[in-house]
C-alpha cells in the first residue's frame, strides 16, 4: 500500500468513524422557510400555535386558581406551560377558554368546575364551613398564644417587682451586677475595674 | 457483592440492636460491664453499613441490572456522576444511604464529644443505634437494595431526567444530611432525660450539631430551590409542594431552637421548651421521610408509593409517646432558674420569635395535612396549593421579617425608653425611607411594598449593629476599620455570624418580593421571528427564534431550540432551550420527553426560555418566555446565610457567656460609647 493509498485510507477511516457525529450533529433535515425536524417525535408532543387565550392574563389568573387533575399538584396554567407532556392541563385549558368565550365571569368558570370537577378542582378550598378553620386557624393560634404570653409576661414583671421591692431578687447571682447606663454611676470603682476585666475577657 | 451486601445490612441490625439494648440497660443500672462494648458496636455498624453501601454501588458501577434497584434507576450510558447519585435517587438505595450517613454520625459523636459529657454517652449510643436500627429494619424487611430479580434484563431504565441534573448529585445528601444529624442532637435531648442531668451540659455539647443539622438542611433547601428553578421549568423556585414544606418544618423548628437555646444558655429559662423544640425537629424529620415514601399526600417529589410508610408512621407515633412522655415525667426537674423580667427584652423578643418560627411551622404543617382532615370531616377532596399557603403565611412571614430587625436592637434582660429610642431611630428611619422610596418610584402591592421597607428596616438593625460594634473596638483598641471589623466578627463569631443570617435571611425575602413583578408571555414563532417583553426594570428584551436543531447525545436525543436576545436593541447572544428524549443504550426511549430550560441570569433579572414543543414536526416552536426579577439574589441569599452559619459554628470565637457577666460589662462599653446589645 503506497502513503498516497494509506493516507486515503486513513482519511476514509476518520470519515467513517465521525458519521456517526455528523449526523447527529449535521444541520436539520428540513428545507424551505420552516424546516422539518427529522424526529419530531423527541421534541416532545406537538403543538398548536399560540392563540391570545393561551397567555390572556384574565385566562391565567383563573387557571391558577383551578388545580390539574393530572395528580401533579400544579395548576391548570402552570402545568400546561411546564409538563408538556401533560394531556389534562391542556384539555381543562380548552374548557376555561370555552366558558369565558361564553361569557362567563371569573367567578362562573370557577363554579363551573366545581360543579363539574368537584371542590377538588380549586387550587385552594372556599374560606366556608370547616375549611375556614384551614385559613384561621394558624394565624388565631400565634394571636392567642401571644396574647397569652404578654399577659404571663406582664403578671410575672409586676411580680418580680414587687419581689424587688422587698428585697428578694428574682436570682441574686444576676441583680446583684447593676444592668443599664444610669446604674453604672452606682458602681465603686473596684466593681468597675471588675467590669473592664470582664469586658476584655468577653469583648462584648 | 449483593451477598456482602445484604449479609452486612443483617450484621448492621444486629450490632445496632446490641448497641441500642445494652447502651440503654447498662447505662440505667449504671453498669459499665454492660455498656463497656456499646461504643464498638456503634463504631463495627457503621463498618457494615458502608460496606453495605459500597456493594450497592459496586452493583450500580458494574450494571449488574439482575438487582431490581440497579435495574429501576441506571442504564448502561448513564453518565458516571449519575451513577453515584443514583445511590440516594430511589426509595431502597436512600434508606441504605440515610442508614449509613447516621450510623457515621452516631460514630463521630462518640469520637469527638469532651469526656465530660461521658455520662450521657451509652444512652447517646442506644437512641443513635435505635434509630438506625429502625432503619435497617425497615430495608431488611421492606426495601431491600440487594433484591434481585428472576431475570436479567439486557439494559437498565435509567435515572429519571429531572434527576439528571448536577444538582441532585447534591441536593439531596444536603437534605439528607440536615435531616439525619438532627438525631444526635434528640439522641443528646433523651440521654439528658434519661440521666435527670438538666442543667445546661446537654446543651453545648449539641451546639455544634444543631448548627451542622440546620446549616445542612439551609444548604439542602436552597439546593432544592436551585434544582426546581433550573429543572422543573415552570420558572419558579417553591411552590409548596407537601415535600417541600416537609424539608422546611424541621428548618424552622431547628432556627427556632437555635435562638431560645441562647436564652437557656445565658438565663437558664425555657428549659422544657428546648427539650419539646428538639424532639420535635426530630419528630418533623421523621414526619417529613413518611410523607415523602408513604404516597399519603400527592407529591411530584414523592418515590413510589409503598407500605415503608407504615414502618415510618409506626415509629413516629412510638417516639413521640416516649420522648413526650419522658418530657412528662421530667417536668418538676426543669423549671427556669429565673423569670423574665419585661415584655420589653429580648428575651422576649426571643420569645415572641420562636412563637412565630413555631406559628409558621404549624400553619406549614396544618397546610400540608388540611386535605386529609378536611376529607375527613367532610367527606370529600380539597386541593391545597400556592394560594392558601401565601395567603395563611405570608403576614406571618412579614411578621417574623420584621422581628429579626426588633429583637437585636432590644436589650436582655428590659430596656428602657432612651435604650429604645437610641437603637430603632436609625433602622425605622431606613424602613421607612425604603418605603417612601418604593411608592415614589411607582412600585405597587401591598405585600411587596411591606416585604421590601421591612428589609429596609432589618438592614438598618444589621448595619447598625456592625458600625456600632466596629467603632467600638477602633476607639477602644485603635484599630482601622477592617481590622477592626475582622476582630469584631472574629471574637464575637456566634453574634455576628447569627447577623450575617439575618442578611441572608432579609436577601431571601427581598429575592421572594422580586416574583410579585414577573412577567411571561407564549409565543410561536418560525425562524426569523420576534417576540418582545419589557420587564419590571424597563428593559425590553426581543427574541428573535433562529431554528430547532436535534442530535444525539451519550443517552438522549436532543431538540434544540435557540432564539437570539437582544436587550434594548443590544443584541445579547444566543439562548438555547432543549428537549430530551432519553434513551437506553439500545436507543430505546425509556421516558416521556424532557425539557431543559435556558437561563440568561444578572443582578436584576432572569431571562428564562422554555421550549415548550414544535408545531407539527417542524422548525415553527412554541417558547415560554419570562422575565423573573432579583431571582440571582436567591442564590446569593442563600450563600449568605450558610456563610453566616459557618462563621457562627467556627471553632473558637469566644464562650457564650451568662447574662450576669454581658450585663456587667455593658456600663463600660457605654463609657467607650460603643453597642448596646
């Protein structure tokens, strides 16, 4: 085999070995102004062109409100805009687009898909009956119970000060060491120098 | 290897059932003959458990796909990094990794706690090994990683491709992590119970394992927010998914310990409060994993329904009668050393925060569990998403925003009027500055407006508290001001580290408010068409669609999707959003086909594409796009507040010191003119 031949087979060797890469990477195999995908399979589920429905502001505000049924936990709007491969967010889209074509208000549509769907269908339950307890509950409780730590607070700050008062501190291992500003004129000057050796221990 | 495997998940559970008995036996009647050998059973199940998981991973590693776990979650082309991952990515191989990460946990706590805390140490033991025992009990005889199948498939069905993202190679041991190392600290709690040793020891010796469990599990949800934003592609980062809110019960129980131990440590008040706090967090973490593997409530993060849910339920309800009722029979032994002496402190304030940490987590809980009680009492199923969530816990959350700039600014013990005004006058001013700022430049929304002038204010508390702090330290040691700045956070490490995650705190809820403004539009577009958008800061970004390209990669095929941006007529380059059909390596699809978002990310905004498919098979696409503000300050808040929690938990950095000795010390910083706490 001559170089020239050993060369070209070389040549031909690399060429066949970066098919393979060629074709996968190689421009699309479509032609003319919108090519065709030469598997449009693995672009996922086809698509319908966007209509003003499909990003109508009002539409979208009552989909978040409306909850898939694909078991996703999402909303109608977000599912269909992000698992693409979802069959029901599209179909309940085409559902509230319907109903607001027929002149149904916000609040129609979302009775529309309870009756329909059951309560189940709404992203959040109707503050109603027993459900209102879901919306009042957690904020009651931290009201209650901070009303009820105010008030043990309160009790207890007239009780140590009346315990003050008669000379019975609270703890004596903490009172005896005077607290804020106007009590440190109160301080001999050995409790003082006791307090900077704490503060350069502590630095604080 | 399988047989290794499975031989050392049987001597895991014995040596850990030893471990668990004898620790609990020999330490009750103080018997070191018994416990004598509790310590090396510890360590000798930590050996079998890793090497448990090492054969698991030597069956992923060589595709052996006669294992059913190997099979169900690998191929043979998928990636290397994957195949790691691919330990923690299913029901079985998670509970093996959970198994061996605590079983190494309860070994370190036998390592590295001080001798003086020796006496506590079998009982330490005995809750580490019960727990893991519990574990291995659960895999041995409900999820076993090492069962086998009657026949070998010719190739594996891959990793599921939302899981084929870098970050699941991290965000779940994160997560993890901060879940299972929240047992040390309940293992120190009950052995503290236990041993009727009630004063403050149990305390520091778990102060730097509760800082690991909620630095860990800040990480692991910051993570998972990343994962969601970059991954899921619905352009958001929390939707209150039950997984979710289960990852954030334990955090904030955990912060809520974090500040009312601070109260037992310099006041010895809310003893019974911590104790309830940590076995709580631990009871949450235990709640999260049921609801996670159970399948009891609909989750997209949930793994495959199975009866594991019940071993998890079952254990729950058992720790939480032994640990209350523990708590119970201790309760006379834990009564606060002193008594708080004003609403106005902040000790109070500590209070009314863990009030509103522990609010927040009962309304996460109460939110997450709603449709069962409702379908319960009512018979019929409700859905409980985003909207409920935001509208129970948002003022909540407004609240606890605005605590975190109040409590810092009031002195423990009660602060007096001229203390009072001395510290809000700079950070009120800040807040309402911001808020005056705000509504000038035409921002709108009450719960934004609220959340940013609130940050505002916070800021105001933090910044206030470093300059304050750091001229101090240059007046009384004349030191520059980094010098200064670098010794103050150096010597006050707990102090300034918790301010530092205040600011990553007060980043997220800036970061949180940007969502309010975000903008998207759909549009189908054929090469060479345009779409604009403006968004919230006013600039108009044009994207112009230039084609769809597919080729193949090492276990997929891809759609290519690529539009050219520009940004107010500036062109930006080129953004690029795919499909991915996966395959195995017979080219077989083996899942429905993903997407992969692009991301064009700065300080103000993201531009985000989504390539939601093609109209009728050809190069005419259908795009997602949207313009979602200050999401980069996500992330950056994040980073912050785990910054912040290293800085607190570094060695050294100076003891935590008794209120007596902080209060003695407060008259001369005052002569130096410097911080009030």
């Amino acid at each position: 085999m001559s170089d020239c031949s050993r060369r070209s087979f070389i040549g031909r060797l690399g060429a066949v070995a970066l098919l393979p890469l060629q074709q996968a990477q190689g421009p699309l195999a479509g032609e003319g102004e919108v090519g065709t995908l030469r598997d449009p399979g693995a672009a996922g589920r086809a698509r319908a062109p966007t209509e003003i429905a499909d990003y109508d502001e009002r539409i979208k505000v009552i989909e978040q409100r409306l909850a898939c049924s694909c078991g996703c936990t999402l909303d109608v709007f977000t599912c269909r805009t992000t698992d693409f491969t979802c069959t029901y967010s599209p179909q309940l889209h085409r559902e509230v687009v319907e109903l607001d074509r027929a002149g149904k208000t916000a609040q129609e549509i979302l009775d529309a898909f309870v009756a329909k769907y059951g309560e189940k269908a709404l992203m959040a339950p109707k503050p109603e009956g027993f459900n209102l307890w879901g919306y009042l509950l957690p904020g009651s409780a931290i009201l209650v119970a901070g009303g009820a730590l105010v008030a043990v607070l309160s009790r207890r700050r007239v009780a140590v000060a009346d315990a003050m008062a008669v000379g019975v501190g609270p703890s004596p291992s903490i009172t005896s060491v005077p607290v804020t500003g106007p009590h440190a004129a109160d301080a001999t000057p050995e409790e003082m120098e006791r307090l900077r050796r704490a503060l350069a221990e502590v630095e604080d | 290897m399988t047989l290794l495997g499975e031989f050392c998940l049987w001597l895991a559970l014995l040596l850990s059932a030893w471990a668990a008995v004898l620790g609990f036996s020999g330490r009750w009647q103080d018997r070191p003959d018994l416990t004598a050998s509790v310590r090396g059973a510890v360590f000798a199940t930590f050996g079998a458990l890793a090497v448990a998981a090492l054969a698991l991973w030597k069956g992923l590693a060589s595709h052996d796909f006669n294992i059913e776990y190997v099979a169900a979650y690998t191929s043979r082309n998928l990636p290397d990094g994957y195949i790691i991952s691919a330990l923690w990515a299913g029901q079985k191989g998670s509970l093996l990794f959970w198994a061996v990460v605590l079983s190494l946990f309860g070994a370190l706590a036998q390592l590295l706690t001080p001798r003086r805390y020796g006496a506590l140490m079998p009982y330490v033991a005995a809750v580490t090994s019960a727990v893991v025992a519990f574990f291995v009990c659960t895999m041995v005889f409900a999820a076993n990683p090492f069962e086998r199948m009657a026949f070998t498939p010719a190739d594996g069905r891959g990793l599921n491709p939302q899981l084929q993202n870098p970050g699941m190679m991290i965000h779940p041991p994160m997560l993890y992590l901060g879940y299972i190392s929240i047992t040390i600290p309940f293992a120190f709690a009950i052995a503290a119970l236990l041993s009727r040793s009630l004063d403050t020891g149990w305390i520091h010796a778990i102060r730097k394992w509760t800082l690991v469990s909620w630095l860990f599990l800040s990480i692991g949800i910051t993570l998972g927010m990343w994962w969601a934003y970059v991954e899921l592609g619905w352009g958001g980062y929390w939707a209150w998914d039950p997984v979710e809110n289960a990852s954030l019960l334990p955090w904030l129980t955990m912060t809520a310990f974090l500040h009312s131990v601070m109260i037992q440590e310099k006041r010895g008040m809310l003893k019974r409060w911590n104790l309830g706090l940590i076995v709580g967090t631990f009871l949450l973490s235990i709640f999260g994993t049921f609801i996670t593997r159970s399948g009891v409530i609909a989750s997209v993060h949930s793994f495959t329904q199975s009866n594991v849910g019940y071993f998890f339920l079952a254990f729950l309800v058992v720790c939480g009668i032994l640990s209350f009722t523990l708590l119970y029979t201790r309760w006379s032994s834990l009564k606060a050393e002193v008594q708080l002496e004003s609403v106005v402190s902040r000790e109070a304030a500590f209070l009314f925060n863990n009030l509103l940490l522990v609010g927040v987590a009962f309304s996460v809980l109460w939110g997450t569990l709603f449709p069962i009680l409702s379908e319960l009492v009512r018979g019929s199923k409700i859905t409980v998403g985003p909207p409920f969530f935001n509208r129970v816990n948002i003022p909540i959350g407004l609240l606890l925003l605005a605590l975190t700039g109040i409590g810092p600014l009031i002195a423990w013990r009660k602060a007096s009027t001229a203390n009072l005004k001395r510290q809000f006058i700079g950070p009120v001013a800040a807040g309402v500055v911001t808020a005056v700022a705000l509504l000038a430049a035409g921002v709108r929304g009450l719960y934004p407006v609220m959340a940013l002038s609130l940050a505002g204010f916070v800021a105001g508390t933090i910044g206030q508290e470093f300059y304050r702090g750091v001229r101090a330290r240059r007046r009384m040691h004349g030191e520059s001001a980094p010098v200064a700045f670098g010794r103050l956070v150096a010597r006050n490490r707990r102090r300034y580290g918790g301010y530092l995650v205040h600011a990553g705190v007060l980043i997220y809820f800036v970061a949180f408010s940007g969502m309010a403004f975000k903008r998207e539009i759909e549009a189908t577009l054929k090469p060479g068409d345009s779409a604009t958008l403006t968004s919230p800061f006013g600039h108009t970004y044009t994207f112009t669609h230039v084609g769809v390209s597919q080729f193949e990669a090492l276990n997929r095929v891809v759609s290519a999707a690529t539009v050219q941006v520009a940004k107010d007529g500036k062109p930006e380059g080129l953004m690029t959003s795919e499909k991915r059909q996966h395959v195995d390596s017979f080219r077989r699809p083996t899942f429905e086909p993903s997407t992969e978002v692009g991301i064009r990310s700065n300080l103000q905004e993201d531009v985000y594409i989504t390539y939601a498919g093609s109209v009728g098979g050809t190069e005419e696409a259908v795009y997602r796009l949207t313009i979602n503000p200050l999401v980069w300050w996500v992330w950056f808040g994040g980073f912050v507040l785990a910054f912040g929690g290293l800085v607190t938990m570094w060695p050294g950095g100076g003891a935590v010191i008794p209120v007596a000795r902080a209060a003695a010390a407060r008259p001369s910083l005052a002569e130096a003119g410097a911080l009030t706490e």
